[in-house]
C-alpha cells in the first residue's frame, strides 16, 4: 500500500475546499461518476432498492428534481447499483420532461438524462427530441454530452482525437459556458492525457484554463487546469511518489531505475476497484523480477491522487525512472494491463 508520507493538513484542507466549489458550481457531477466506459465510482452508501429496483416517486418536477439531486448524493458500491441508479436517474429525468417543467427544470432533466447515454445514435435522437423543444441551452446540453463520448471513444485515435478536440474548442467558445458545458472543458484535458500524449494533454488543459478564466467563481479549477499543464509540458521532471509496494518494501526510484512500476489508485467504497484487485495481483505475479506493483487508498492519501490528477476510480498509472508513461482509468482485464506494461520494458 502506498501511503502519501506528507503532514501538509491545509493542502488538504485546501483541496477539499476547492471540490466543494466546484461541486456547488455544478448541480450535477455526472459525466465521470457514470461513464460505463469507465466503468468508475465516485464515492459509499447506495440507495435502498425493492427486487433490485430503485422506485421512482409520483409527482411533477418539484418531487422528482430532489430525488434525483439525493439519488446523485448516493456512492455505489458495485457495477449493478451504479446501473439501477442509472435507471432510476433515466426514469425520473423522462418524467419531468414529460410534464410541464419551468426552463430551469427542463435544463436539469436534459443534463440529467444526457449524462446517463453513452450510445451515440441515443444522444443523437436524444438531441433531436430537445431541439423540438425549442431551449437552445437545453440542445448544447446534449451536443457537450456527445462531444464526450466522441473524444472518449477516439482516444486510441491521435488524429480523430485532434480533429474532435479543435471541435469541441470551437463550441465552448461559441457557447455562454453554462455547467454543462464547464464540465465538458474540466475534462477534456484528462482525456487527452489517456491519449498518451502528454504534449497534447498539456495544450488542451492550457486551452481549456484559458477560456475558463472569463468565469471568476472558476477560479480554483483555472489554477489546477493551469498547473496540469505545466505538468504534461514537462516530459523531463519525474513524477516522485513515496510509499511501499505490494510486497511490503520501500519504494525507491533510484532502486527500480529502468524498470516500471504500476501504480493502482483505489478506494474502500468502489466497486470496481475491488473487481480489479485479484486481475492486478494476478498481472503483478506473473511480472514478478521484471516491474513492481503497488496500490494507493486515496481516501487515505487525497493530497497524493490529487497531484496525479485522480478523478474517477481505478485508475492506473504506469511509471518509469520516475516518470509517468502511461495512464488506464476504469475496470479493465489481465489482457489490457499487460498491454500497458508490455512496451514499456526492456
């Protein structure tokens, strides 16, 4: 277990300072907490349900919009309560749309149930039902949920990836930046990361810090965006991380020079995590000799997985002489670990 060895008690003060902002900036969270691709959580406590069904109440949009605001307060524990959340969040989001909301209402069913498609063709007949509606801000809603999953699914793409990336640049700059589309901006640099392209990661974090500067409340999220720029435009710095590996001992930059070490980001409370644990350790045996394998509780060291950009879990980050090489976020199999450390060796 790898354990942040620092006492710096108003960083993290600091830091959890700074998500509560961002997270009163934005009524709803909800892209990275239910992207199936990620198959990630984001916190413990998962809603009561009746023969594996969460009940959605009767009412208009006065019942339905809190039920959906405490549904999203709830931390899933495993792949399946996250997916009767999900349900629950689809089937009271329809219903207010179904009836007569006010806009604001509206708003917040679209984000709602555009945060829960992942499908492309749904977004897309998704999109042209809101347009019928005549909200435009309620349509970029929709059109930012889609430009996600576009990016997210071309990452394995350098040059579509590009392309989808000058386009969703084009749109927030054309938009009024409401929360939607914030939350589009905050993690288009991450998914540049997972491209691989840590030159490319620093560009979109540096772009996207400076068109959110026009919003002062955004401050805090500037200065991180800022600072993970600066971070992927310096290739040369090694990234230091203290700690112990899965076999109990120190860990050592200098002692594993040449080699790689994979790094799991973890929590208690997420289900995924716990899924990935016996594939990790399964991976880690069999490259015993050849690359170290350690895991970090980040609930035990927030500052640390907060200085290595960890938003959604597991994540995984592969390092080597120090450095970081390569990034995995979500539940993935022996296969693709593998893949990760393969052509890293050596």
């Amino acid at each position: 277990m790898f354990e942040s060895r620092t006492s710096n008690h108003r960083e993290i003060r600091w830091e959890k300072k700074t998500m509560k902002r961002l997270f009163a900036i934005f009524t709803l969270t909800l892209v990275v907490v239910f992207s199936e691709q990620h198959s990630g959580c984001a916190a413990p406590n998962s809603p009561p349900a009746e023969n594996g069904v969460i009940a959605v109440p009767e009412g208009g949009p006065d019942v339905l919009v809190p039920f959906i605001q405490n549904l999203l307060k709830q931390r899933p524990r495993t792949p399946e309560e996250l997916a009767r959340m999900r349900e629950a969040v689809l089937k009271a989001a329809e219903k207010i749309l179904a009836s007569q909301p006010n806009p604001s209402q509206l708003l917040f069913a679209v984000q709602a149930k555009a945060a829960m498609l992942n499908n492309l063709q749904e977004l897309a007949e998704f999109e042209d039902a809101v347009r019928k509606l005549g909200n435009e801000a309620a349509v970029r809603v929709v059109q930012a949920r889609i430009l996600f999953v576009k990016l997210e699914q071309a990452r394995s793409n350098l040059t579509a990836f590009r392309k989808l990336l000058d386009e969703a640049e084009k749109f927030l700059r054309e938009g009024k930046l409401q929360p939607a589309e914030v939350e589009l901006a905050l993690h288009i640099g991450e998914l540049a990361e997972q491209t691989g392209d840590t030159q490319l990661a620093g560009e979109a974090y540096e772009k996207m810090a400076e068109l959110l500067k026009a919003r002062p409340e955004l401050a805090p999220a500037v200065r991180q965006l800022a600072g993970r720029a600066r971070r992927c435009k310096l290739p040369g710095n090694p990234m230091h991380l203290e700690g112990k590996t899965l076999d109990g001992q120190d860990l050592d930059w200098g002692k594993y020079r040449g080699k790689v070490v994979l790094v799991d980001f973890w929590a208690t409370w997420c289900g995924p995590c716990h899924m990935l644990k016996p594939v990790f350790r399964s991976v880690a045996a069999e490259y015993q000799g050849r690359a170290k394998f350690g895991s970090l509780d980040v609930d035990r060291s927030p500052v640390t997985a907060g200085k290595y950009n960890i938003r959604s879990l597991p994540t995984l980050i592969l390092f080597k002489n120090g450095r970081q090489v390569a990034k995995r976020v979500g539940y993935c199999d022996a296969d693709t670990i593998k893949a990760m450390i393969d052509p890293h060796l050596g």
